[in-house]
C-alpha cells in the first residue's frame, strides 16, 4: 500500500484535484494511478470510489468520504495511523484546525491538497444547490 509520496506528486496531485487533466493523466499513466482515480473519486463517481477500495487504496477512498463530512471515515484513517490524511480529509471539509496543523506539523504540500479537496467539494455543492443546473449524471 503506497502512502508516501514525493512532494513534486503532492504538488501534482493538488493541481490534478483542482481539474487539471494533463497532469491527472500523467499521474495515471507514471505510476500514480490511484491518484488520478482520486480526483475521480472526489467528484462523485463510484466505480473510482470502488476501485481504489478494491486495488489497496481504502484509505484514500476513506480521505474522500471524511471530507464529505463522514466523521466515521476520519476516525477510520486516525485508528489506521493516516493521521495526516485525516487532518487532510478534516481540512478539506473545512475544518480550519486541521489545516492549521498540517501547516504547523510540515506537511505544507498536504495542505495545499486539502485546500483543492474543499474547493472541489464546494463547487459539487454549489452545483447541487443551484437549481437552474441540470445534473448530467
């Protein structure tokens, strides 16, 4: 199970979250595909959701689901010693506390990430709230 990640891919990963497909897809094609399923994963599409569970990623599917607001993921990746993807999923949710300790504990690229996670998350929602846009799931 990869956790750790070089912090140029963390860079990468946040830009790739932020909507751009250029660099989700290199990071699909050089050896980083669960991040670029991610991104998939975040904007609410379950057969990413189901792949990264059933290819050793639970805990970045469980990041997606704490910042949905599922407390139950967020405990699930702080019992599995994810603590930093914890504070990442809590921060993106908004939870300015946990972005505070990302930043203070070092983990600046993980903050960068959970700052696209909460501007993703808040355009769905956005989305979901305006009622002249029609769904095109």
């Amino acid at each position: 199970m990869k956790t750790a990640y070089p912090a140029k891919v963390l860079v990468a990963w946040g830009e790739a979250i932020g909507g751009n497909k250029k660099i989700r897809d290199w990071l699909t094609e050089n050896g980083f595909k669960e991040l670029g399923i991610f991104t998939f994963a975040l904007r609410n599409k379950d057969d990413a959701r189901k792949w990264l569970l059933e290819n050793g990623f639970p805990h970045l599917a469980a990041t997606v689901e704490g910042a949905e607001g599922r407390v139950d993921a967020v405990k699930w990746l702080e019992n599995y010693g994810f603590d930093v993807l914890a504070k990442t999923a809590m921060a993106g949710d908004g939870d300015d506390q946990a972005f505070q300790w990302l930043i203070r504990n070092g983990h600046k690229e993980m903050a960068v990430v959970s700052g696209k996670i909460k501007e993703v998350k808040d355009e769905i929602e956005r989305d979901n709230n305006d009622i002249h846009k029609i769904s095109t799931d």
